[in-house]
C-alpha cells in the first residue's frame, strides 16, 4: 500500500489529471449509456413479445371462426328431422355429401348416428368396409351431454388425426342420436404453417388435458420441424411426451423452453373457444435479432466513444497543465543555475538599523562559498526596508 502511495505520489499532474478526466468522464457516461441501454432493450422485448400476441390472437380468431362454422354446419344438420327417420337413408347420405362438397376445407368426415348405433355417413361405402370404433364411445358421451362438445385428438380409420365435433340430436320422443364432424387437422395445420412455419420459428396447439392437436404435414419441408422434438422413427412423426408436458405447464405470455437444438422462446395465448392454446416458439436468435442489433450498435458505440474519450482526454490534460509543466522547466533551470534559493541570516539583537540590514548568501553549496571568500569577493549584502524578522526564511516557488 505503501509502495502504491509512493508510486502515486510521483506521477505528475498532467497524468493525475488524465486518469481523472477519463476515468470519471468514462464512468458517468458509462453508466448512463448502460441505462438506456436496458431501457431500450426492454422496451424491444416488450414490443416483439406485443407483436407476437397480436399475431397469436389473429390466429385464435380464426380458429375461432372455425368453430362457428362447424357449429353452423351441425346445427343446420339438427334442423333437418327426416335424415334419421327409417328408410331415408340414402336421402340422408346425399345431404352429407352435399355439406362436405361445400366446405371439403373444414371438415373431413360426416356421420348421423341414431340413438340405435345405426351409422350413416358422407363416405359411407368406406364406412362399411373400414368401420369407425369411437362413435360408439362418442353415442354414450352424447347421450348425457347438452350442446356441442369436442373430442381429444385421436387417429380415425376414415379420417386420420382428427378432433371430433359432437351435436346430440333430440326430439319429441327423447334422444334421437347425434351429429358428428371429424375435422381435417392435416388440413388444418397446413393452413396455419403458410404463415407460422419457417427455419425459425413455428408452432403446436395443445388441448387443455395436454394432447397435440397439430399434425406432421407431408408438403411442409423436415425443416419446419427440426425445433420441436419430434420422433421420426414412426409415420407420422410425433412430439415428445415430456416435452408436451413442458408445453402444457408454460404460463400464458413468453417464456423460455429448452427444445432439440437449444432455448426457444414460446409464445402461448390463453384458452380459445375451442378449450386449445395456441403456442409460437421462436428461435432466441430470430426472437431477439433486433435486441441483439442494438448491442451491437452500442458495442460499436462505446468503442469509438473510448477512442475519443481517450484522445480528448490526453489533450484537455496536455493543455492546461502547459502552463505549469512550463513554469517547472524554468523552475528546474534556475535549480541548475544555483541561485533558485536564497537564504538570509538576521542579526541578533534589539537594534533596529541591525535588523534592517540583512545578510544574504546564495543557494551555492559550501565549497563554492569557500572558492568566493579566497578571492576575496565580498558576500552579497542586501537591505530590506521594514522587512519582518523570521528565525530563518526560504524562498522557493
């Protein structure tokens, strides 16, 4: 500590008022640009997190207006009484194929169901060959439930993955049987991936138990799922099971989760019409590029500010120590010349005209002074009128 004080102590003022300069100047300007730093970073995530919400609440609208849809379907289908009478089932199946060739982009299969178990659909000869297990389940749900419900995503044998859109049907004598619509969830994700798949982003939908509702698109690139965890050894490829489970206990809003190649940023809306959550992951990179602009800009920044903090740092200190550095040249000069000193000895004594001559010698050393006397050069006398009477005066600047 010692040794540092010293070291301190013997820097000169032109560097002392450097380091000061620029040190302080840094530092409070420092500080500040930090501030605004996390301001304006703060104010980009916020905007970029906005901007993802609106574009989740648009999708939810449509997904929404693709329930009312379907719903408008079933209950135009609940208006028509003869379809389930006895013996009009070819009647029945041709009204079917007429809602499925005006909206073959919503809907993939249709059935009438009886309250007997009798089955009648828009591809009905695929119905009697293939067959369709759930809608049995589907008819004992039906029958203890009131107005539209919706199915968990399951795999159908005439439509695939599909979610399933269940009406019961009622009438004077009771329970009549139910409409059902599976839904194109290929179709469905499709529609969704032209505007939310790429190298850096995309998405899944989730029900409110935790199933994904989305499905593997065969026109899409492998690309467009190379973010999520999807195991590829079976057709179609499926989401993890753990990571669904991640997805399902994320908060509504941002939020960081670990995906196959590193942490995603995921998007999640809150629950539509339909009981499913939309959810946008974002590569960090791609979510953030205008934040990690912006550090970059401020890196760059704060290095030429560096550089010219430094130079007119070194030049203020240079110019106003000019001055002094130049007074303590000529200072050192006179030291060399050896009369920078001057000392003067007062007689002892009461004597006022004693005490108003005053003898003087220069700052020469001994051997000097003893080189004048043996010439026998007087000593340099001088008077001082009224001067006062210290014990001994030095005078150095």
């Amino acid at each position: 500590m010692l040794r540092w004080n010293r070291s301190v102590k013997s820097w000169s003022i032109a560097l002392k008022q450097f380091l000061f300069l620029f040190t302080g100047t840094l530092l409070l300007f420092g500080i500040l640009a930090w501030a605004t730093l996390r301001d304006a970073e703060s104010l980009f995530r916020k905007q970029v997190i906005s901007d993802s919400e609106v574009i989740i609440d648009r999708t939810n609208l449509y997904l929404n207006a693709y329930l009312d849809n379907v719903q408008n379907m079933l209950l135009m289908l609940s208006a028509r009484e003869e379809p389930l009478d006895k013996g009009r089932e070819e009647e029945a199946v041709k009204v079917l194929r007429q809602y499925t060739e005006k909206n073959g982009s919503l809907y993939k299969t249709l059935y009438l169901v009886r309250a007997d178990g009798s089955v009648l659909s828009n591809t009905q000869v695929y119905y009697d060959i293939i067959g369709n297990p759930h809608l049995q389940m589907l008819l004992e749900q039906a029958k203890s439930t009131y107005g539209v419900f919706i199915t968990e995503p399951y795999e159908s044998p005439l439509s695939g993955r599909t979610a399933a859109f269940v009406l019961p049907l009622s009438g004077q004598g009771g329970f009549r049987g139910m409409a059902v619509v599976e839904i194109d969830l290929v179709r469905l994700t499709s529609m969704l991936s032209t505007f939310m798949n790429s190298k850096d982003q995309t998405f899944a939908i989730i029900t409110n138990k935790g199933s994904a509702v989305q499905t593997f698109d065969s026109t899409s690139p492998m690309s467009f799922y190379r973010l999520l965890p999807y195991h590829t050894g079976v057709f179609p490829p499926e989401l993890d099971s753990g990571f669904l489970a991640r997805m399902a206990d994320l908060p509504v809003g941002a939020a960081e989760i670990e995906g196959p190649r590193g942490k995603l940023v995921a998007v999640k809306s809150g629950m539509n019409r339909l009981g499913w959550h939309f959810i946008a992951f974002y590569e960090g990179s791609y979510f953030y590029q205008n934040i990690i602009s912006l550090y970059d800009n401020y890196r760059t920044v704060a290095l030429v500010w560096i550089v010219i903090l430094f130079i007119s740092s070194y030049m203020m200190s240079r110019y106003f120590t000019h001055p002094l550095r130049t007074l303590v040249a000529k200072m050192d000069r006179v030291r060399e010349l050896g009369v920078f000193a001057v000392h003067c000895r007062y007689p002892r004594g009461r004597n006022r005209q004693a005490r108003k001559e005053l003898q003087c010698h220069d700052g020469a050393d001994s051997a000097s002074r003893s080189r004048d006397q043996g010439s026998g050069e007087p000593q340099a006398a001088v008077r001082v009128e009224d001067a006062p009477e210290p014990n001994r005066a030095a005078f150095s600047v």
